[in-house]
C-alpha cells in the first residue's frame, strides 16, 4: 500500500514537469515558426524585387537593341543615297535620247527608290519652302529676284529622312532676305 501511494503522490509531480517541457516545446516551436515565416518573407521580397530588375534590364536591352537596329538602318541608306545621286545624274545627262542604257538606268533608280520607300524612306523636297535649318543645309545665298526672302530657290542635293529623324540634309540655296 505505501508503494501504491507514493506512486499516487509521485504522479502530480511527475506530470508538471512534463506540462513545463511541452510548454517550452510549444514557445520554441512558435519561435521557429516566427523565425521560418520572416525568412520566407525576406526571400519573397528579394525574389520580387530580383524580378522586377530582370523586367528592367529586359526592357532597357530591348531599348537598345532596337535603338541599334535603327542605327544600323539609317547608316545602310545613308550609304545608297550617293548611288541614288549617281543614277540621277546618269539620267540627266543621258539627254533626251531613248536609248537601252537610259532606259537600264531608269529602271534601276526606279527600283533603288522603291526599296528606300518600302523602308520608310522620305524624299526631303524643300524647292520653294521656307528654309528649315532641321532638313536643310543653306551652303548657297540667291538673291531677291529668285523668289520670296527666306525660301528656298535651288535644291543643290536632295535630303532624306527615316520616319522623323534626317539621314541627310538637303543642300539648298536660300534667298537672303
């Protein structure tokens, strides 16, 4: 009998420390969690804002590789427009003649300025306009029986633009005024 009761008085105290130590458990679990949810927020912070640089650095290489393109474009055609030049002249002193050479060369300047306007290509033409300094290059001063003070008399070399920036400015002669 005494055995029994001091197993009786011996269980109480046996299960207090039990409860303590699933308490402690309990708290330390709790911190962890805390612990294990901060750090998951801090990487889902760092993954997003690593995202958002990629989307940056996509779309500023997306910037420059099409700003690129249209600088690697607009150099090709700046090096057509003399041989655009050269057929004209061809032409203009071929004379009036029909021959199959004039005709060769029509048909090639034809073709050369069709591929320049299915590009985007825009004949610069100022003959008789007010001299504009952002398509034009004044290289010449005409006088005042050559038309209105500050429009453009003779067209020396023709200009072109690629949607609204100028490959080459047009060369004129502008009446002084």
């Amino acid at each position: 009998e005494q055995a029994k009761q001091t197993q009786e008085s011996e269980q109480p105290e046996n299960q207090q420390p039990e409860q303590e130590a699933c308490e402690v458990d309990i708290k330390a679990l709790q911190e962890e969690l805390e612990k294990a949810k901060a750090q998951s927020d801090e990487y889902l912070d760092l993954a997003q804002r690593k995202q958002a640089e990629f989307a940056n650095y996509r779309r500023r290489t997306e910037g420059i590789r099409a700003e690129a393109y249209d600088d690697g474009r607009r150099d090709a055609i700046a090096q057509l427009l003399p041989v655009v030049d050269n057929l004209e002249r061809a032409l203009a002193a071929a004379g009036e003649e029909g021959n199959a050479l004039k005709s060769g060369v029509e048909m090639v300047l034809r073709q050369t300025r069709d591929a320049l306007t299915k590009m985007g290509v825009e004949e610069i033409d100022p003959q008789g306009q007010p001299f504009d300094a952002e398509l034009m290059n004044a290289v010449m001063q005409g006088s005042a029986d050559e038309g209105e003070p500050g429009t453009v008399c003779m067209v020396l070399q023709k200009g072109y633009k690629l949607g609204e920036r100028v490959i080459r400015h047009a060369m004129v002669k502008v009446v002084a005024g």
